[in-house]
C-alpha cells in the first residue's frame, strides 16, 4: 500500500464534497440545475502485467455531470416570471453579444422597454404581427422590446361587425292607419344601436345603425339617422330560416365575399384622416395600396328570428392611440400587452432552444450556459411545439437540487474522506515501523 491511493481518494472526496456544497448553496436558486461527481478507478498501466495483476493506484474524477431534470413550479403572481415545464432554455444575448442559455424566468424591463435578466442579458424571441398575432414571415430571432417610452399609434376603423337579432314579428314601420284596430307606426330608433370608430388620429367618431322594417317579407332598411329625410343605406334580406342572405357585397380590402355593405356615404364624414393604407387586418392579400374613406359593415352574424331585438356584439378594427398598462406571457411563449385603449395584442413571442446533449452545455455563471462542440448546436422552436415544453406564465422554476438527498452524500463524502486519510495514516505507521526496525 502506497500514499498514492490514500490521497486520491482525499482528492475525489474533496472534489465530491465541493460538488454537493455547490448543490447545497444553490438549493433556492431559480432554474438551477444539480450536478454530481462521477469516479472511475486507476491502475499500474506497466507492460507485461498480466491482467490479473494490475495494482490499483487510486481514484480519479472522471467528470462532474449535470443533471437536467425537471425543478418544481412555484407561483409568483409576477406577469414577467415564466417557468418552462419540459424540455427547452430560454436564449439570452449577454451584454457583449454573445449567446447563452437558462432556465431561470425571473425577467424584467429596463427603462427602454427591453425584457433581460437579472444579469442584464436581452431575452431572444421573434417578432409577432401585432394584427393576426403570428409570427412574421422570414423573421429572425432578436432582443425583445416592448413600446414602454411612448404610445402606440392609433390605427382608423376599416371595419365594423355586427351581431344581433331583428325580430320576425315587427310589422311594416310605416304602419297600417286603415287596418282594424289600427296599426301605428314603429320609432326607427326601435332596432337601433351605435359604435364609436376612429380615424387615423384616434379620433373617435359615433355611428348610429337604425334597422327599419320594410313592407315586403323578411326585408328590413338601414339607415344612420333619425332623421326622416334620411336615406337609405341599404336592403338586408334574409330567407325563411331567419339567415341573411343580402345583400351580397365584397369587403374591398380582402377576398371575403358576404353578407354586408360598403359605407363609404356614412363615414366619409368630410374627415379625411378616415383615408390611409390598410393593414393585414383588413386586407388578407397585404393590398396596402388601395385606400377609402370608407368602412365596411360586416352583417354576416345578423339574423331574423322571432324574439326581441338584441345586440350581442359590436365592435370595430380602429382605436386610439393607447400606453402600455399591462403585460402577461400565454403558454406558447407569446408576450400579450395590454393598452389604456383598451386593446391588447401580441409584441413577440419567446422562444425556447434545445441540445442533443443538454449534459454538454457549458456552465458560465449567473444561471446561464453556453453551447459547446459536446452539447451541439442548439435547435430553436416554438414553446410546447415539437419536443418544447410549455410555458407557464406568473411562474418559476425551483432548483431541481433534493436537499435532503444533499446532506445524505455529505455524509458520505465526509466518511469516505476520513477512510483515505485514514489509510495514509496507516502508511505512515508502517513505514515509521520500517524505519524504526534496528
């Protein structure tokens, strides 16, 4: 026996103790993940030993693995904390441009708007179409940002839709004096309703729907005043079944073809900041070039049936320039804003990257890691698409290290080191023993 294996045993023995008081120190730390020591033997390597005869010469650490598995979810209530519950790491941009990779959610805004870590790192996703709430073609990941130092612009009403319900028992509106008993006139503010829309400016401007019964079945009139010199704005008929079915009209931004009717007369207002391109909202085949001080009323949810007038929806695509009063993060990674206006719509969406071997990642400090030749290149992807975890928003994830498991393997370390140092001991009985022989 020989110093050689007792003091590499007192070397693995410090190294697996430093391993689990990295662990120990890092139990409450978000998106940490535990690592352990791993061993492997030595031997006499000399020629012509048959295999039988090789003497052992020690222990060695073959490699401090890191151990990936999933930490708990714990609830913050924090709208800008996100926990990934599955496989992925959120892709941050360190401040001197290079990339990393974490688990820790804990973000936060900085006063130009940009989502970064408690390091300072740029959160990475990709640019999301503020209209449809999908990614932009061709979009290359980036540094997200949010519109914190100043309003959103205010975007012009291109379209209204309207659901409701015109009752099938209203009598002609002009009434019948000659009938017995006779029949009054309906008020045309009887079916009636109003919406606010918007021009360029986000001014907002009320538009009165009046729809009025006509003397030939299942038709009725539109107008937007009261006014009994009014005109006409249209003719809705509908079938038998209570469904419209005119007029026929073709939305001018976008290839829909349905129940509804170009109000270029109503809305024309002598404004002429109701004029200006169209986005894809409005216009599915991106046709930004044609422009109308007009809106187009989409009827196609009205219906005729025999119960009482009813409104249940109304809106309008415009709205007012508005600031940022919110934020929350949904499943798939996208980051919902919220605005004064009213409105609430996607700024970008986060994305996740994986590894081939996540065990090759790199530790670097500050709960990140970098990609190295061992983990491979990192794959990016949408969260809970593929092989991705999902998101879970107001959320964070505990580090995945079992204490009590910890304190355990501390114990052991600890004996294991008093056994070698207790062989060296022993060497150095015997060889005091050696000397001392006369």
């Amino acid at each position: 026996m020989g110093f050689q294996q007792g003091l590499s045993g007192l070397n693995a023995s410090a190294k697996n103790l430093d391993v689990i008081g990295h662990n120990i120190a890092n139990s409450n730390t978000t998106g940490f993940k535990s690592s352990r020591a791993e061993f492997s033997a030595m031997v006499n390597s000399a020629m012509g030993l048959a295999g039988g005869g090789r003497n052992g010469i020690g222990v060695e650490t073959a490699a401090v693995a890191q151990q990936f598995n999933q930490g708990g979810i714990t609830m913050t209530g924090n709208s800008l904390d996100v926990a990934v519950n599955g496989n992925g790491f959120f892709t941050v941009q360190m401040p001197d441009g290079s990339r990393a990779y974490t688990r820790d959610g804990a973000f936060k805004l900085d006063t130009q708007g940009n989502i970064i870590t408690n390091g300072g790192a740029n959160v990475m996703g990709v640019p999301v179409d503020p209209i449809t709430g999908q990614v932009m073609q061709g979009a290359q990941p980036g540094p997200l940002r949010l519109p914190t130092g100043e309003p959103i612009e205010a975007k012009a009403t291109r379209v209204i839709t309207a659901a409701l319900n015109l009752d099938a028992r209203a009598k002609d509106a002009a009434g019948d004096p000659a009938a017995t008993p006779p029949i009054p006139a309906t008020p045309r503010a009887t079916y009636g309703t109003s919406v606010n829309v918007y021009d360029s400016q986000g001014v907002a401007t009320p538009v009165n729907l009046y729809f009025q019964k006509t003397g030939t079945a299942n038709e009725w009139e539109i107008f937007d005043s009261l006014d009994p010199a009014a005109t006409s704005l249209g003719t809705v008929v509908f079938d038998d079944n209570g469904k419209i079915t005119g007029p026929t009209a073709t939305h001018p931004y976008s290839a829909v073809t349905g129940p509804g009717l170009y109000l270029a007369n109503v809305l024309s207002l002598n404004n002429p900041n109701l004029s200006g391109p169209i986005d894809n909202q409005d216009d599915p085949l991106n046709n930004s070039t044609v422009t109308d001080a007009g809106i187009f009323l989409d009827l196609s949810a009205v219906t005729q049936f025999g119960t009482k007038f009813a409104v249940t929806d109304l809106t309008q695509s415009g709205y007012t320039s508005g600031a940022l009063t919110g934020i929350s993060i949904a499943d798939d990674g996208k980051i919902m804003a919220r605005y004064s206006n009213g409105l609430t719509r996607a700024e970008g969406q986060l994305t996740l990257a994986s590894f081939r071997n996540t065990q090759g990642l790199e530790p670097v400090g500050g709960n990140n890691w970098i990609e190295s030749a061992a983990s491979g290149p990192a794959t990016t992807g949408v969260p809970g698409s593929g092989n991705f975890g999902a998101l879970r928003s107001g959320a964070l994830e505990d580090s995945n290290v079992d204490l009590t498991a910890e304190l355990v393997n501390m114990m052991t370390a600890q004996r294991a080191y008093q056994a070698n140092a207790q062989t060296i001991k022993t060497q150095d009985q015997v060889l005091s023993t050696i000397v001392n022989l006369r």
